[in-house]
C-alpha cells in the first residue's frame, strides 16, 4: 500500500517561540526517513492520547522540557513517499527548562540561523510564520 492510500497519521507538532520571533527547528536524526532535514519538533499522537498531551510527551522525549501552555495554530496534510501524515501545529511562548538533544539530533532557533534542507512541509510554515511576524500582527 503506497502512503497516498494509507489513513492519515496525526502528528502532533510544536512551534517554539522565543520573544523575538525565533523558533526551534532539530534535524532528523540518521536511520529515519528524511535524515539530516530540518523540521518542528514533534511526533506521532498514540491511540487514545489527545493531541496537546501528545505534544507534551514527545517534547519530554525530545527536547527534555514542559510545554506550560500553546495555542492550536493549523493543521496540514502532506504526503511523503514514507507515510501520509496530518500535522497538528502549536505555538508555544512558555516553556520549563532549555531544550537538550535527547534523541542526538541537533536544533537550532531558526530566525538567528537559516538552516536547510528544510522537511517539506515544514517550509510554508516558516512562510508564514514570518509574513504574520512582519505584518506586526500580534496574534502569534
């Protein structure tokens, strides 16, 4: 069964955001699909689990730190070779602790640096995270 036909897997994805607009981005650790791509953190949402206590888990799992609050911001499906997935994105502002490598990938805050390649699907939401930044609409 190719990945078009399969059912959706939701994902539940974290944006987050430092005062100045900045995000954070890790790289797809090698022996994944897309290894060496930059992406938001995040990861798949298990049966049963609500999508913001599924954000929560894999930002322990991942980055070592609290999500203390985050907003649902879009949702969006993409397509890739691997697997169909349906994207759950939040932007969180308030956090408990710095983000660590726990899985050995490596992060950085995207707006202080560009990094690529960029994960597919990934790429329209640094757009638009950037055109409301600049618009000086404060609803992000």
């Amino acid at each position: 069964m190719n990945a078009a036909a399969a059912c959706p897997i939701d994902v539940a994805v974290g944006i987050l955001m430092r005062p100045n607009g900045d995000v954070l981005l890790g790289q797809r650790p090698a022996g994944k699909p897309y290894a060496g791509y930059w992406e938001f953190p995040g990861g798949k949402v298990e049966a049963g689990e609500a999508i913001f206590d599924a954000l929560k888990r894999e930002f322990v799992e991942e980055l070592g730190i609290e999500i203390r609050s985050a907003e649902a911001w879009c949702g969006v499906e993409h397509v890739y070779e691997h697997a169909h997935v349906r994207l759950h994105f939040y932007i969180s502002r308030e956090w408990r602790g710095e983000p660590q490598s726990l899985e050995g990938q490596a992060f950085a805050w995207q707006g202080a640096v560009g990094v690529a390649p960029l994960l597919p699907a990934t790429i329209p939401l640094l757009h638009w995270l950037d055109l409301l930044r600049y618009d000086g609409n404060d609803t992000i």
